[in-house]
C-alpha cells in the first residue's frame, strides 16, 4: 500500500483557519442564500465550498498528509456539514522517511498514530480513535521491483511505453536499485513487465505489442 485517504465528517478541529485557501469558515444552514440551498437539492452538487490546506511548517522535511475540506448542506434536515478528507500520499514516507520500503498491516497502528501527530503540527486536531475508524475512499498499492544488477534506467521509458494508455500505474511504481549501463534498455524493460505481471500489477496483453 502506497497512498490512502479517509474522511472525516464534523469531528475534527481547525486550529489556524487562514491556512486554508479561501479561509476557512463555518457557516449554519439559515446563512446558506436561496442559490446555495437550490443548489445544494441537485445530485450533482457534490459540495457547496471546498477549502485546501496550504500550512505553514516550523520544519520543511516533515512529511504531512494533505487536507481538504467540504462544505454541504442537508436540505432535508436543515444542517450544514464539513467532511474534511485526509490523503496520505506515501505511506512509507510517514512512517519509515522513505519511499522505498514497504509497508505491513502491523504497521498499523504507527500510521494512525504518526498521522493524528502530523495533523497536529499543520493545525488539524483529529483524535486517533476517528482516525482509526474513518472509512477510506482511497487506495493505491504498490509492490517494490528489485532490478538486477548492471540494468539501465527504464523509467523514463516506461512513459514512452504508457503514453496514452495509463500514466497513473508508472506514478505507483517505486523502482529503486543501483543501475549502470551495462544491460540494454530494452533488457531492463522486458525484465521488469514480467516482475510486474508476475505480482498482477499489469497485463502484459495490455501493453500490446510496444514491449
């Protein structure tokens, strides 16, 4: 697992609002104008305002989740609420400070942990408990591909391979060994389509015949 989100409705707390882009606010049903409350009827209405998390960190190289959050309104009950959802791009990243080892369901209960405290100190108060209990709308796994030695850098040709067809599976690889020169691109490329078939992450039918 490499990037997961999870939603929290109400129950959390902003402690700097002017970090949000517009400024965060809260607002009760009966402040809602005639457009919004229309507006808020209609299925399609997805959310009425939607802040972004933009903080200010005392230290650059810790890694934070980001945030965002939603304004909607009940028009049936007359209630206006804020889901806020938190979405932790890299896993590993937040608990083990790099992207290259991977994670484990033991892992657990760092990662709730490590998040409530990263919340902390970009101004979000969010218990563990929430968090632990939250349901997640977003996963992305990943599997870690040992290249062998001597193998040229194929990721750059990966991008050439998956132009127009999928781009988002070479953003969930993590493709980390020492390379040189030595073996053909093409080599390197054929070996690791197979490694990647091999853990159901793609079909090797799916790339035609540009392998």
């Amino acid at each position: 697992m490499d990037t997961m989100s999870f939603r929290i409705k109400n129950n959390f707390r902003v402690a700097d609002k002017a970090n949000f882009i517009p400024e965060f606010s809260i607002r009760s049903f009966s402040e809602l104008s005639l457009k919004e409350r229309i507006r808020s009827k209609d299925p399609k209405t997805r959310y009425l305002r939607k802040f972004i998390l933009h903080p200010i960190k005392d230290d650059e190289d810790i890694y934070c989740p980001s945030v965002e959050v939603y304004e909607k309104a009940d028009t049936n009950i007359g209630i206006v609420e804020y889901e806020m959802v938190v979405t932790v791009h890299s896993l590993p990243k937040l608990i083990l400070g790099n992207n290259f080892q991977e994670i484990e369901y033991s892992n657990r209960d760092k990662i709730i942990s490590a998040t409530a405290e990263r919340l902390g100190t970009i101004g979000i108060g969010l218990s563990e408990e929430y968090i632990s209990q939250a349901p997640v709308s977003v996963v992305h796994f990943c599997k870690n591909i040992i290249l062998p030695n001597g193998a040229k850098t194929v990721k750059s040709e990966f991008n050439k391979i998956w132009a127009n067809k999928d781009n988002r599976l070479i953003d969930k690889l993590d493709i980390a060994s020492e390379l040189v020169s030595d073996i053909p691109v093409s080599q390197g490329i054929s070996y690791i389509t197979q490694q990647l078939e091999k853990f159901e992450i793609i079909s090797l039918a799916s790339l035609g015949k540009e392998v």
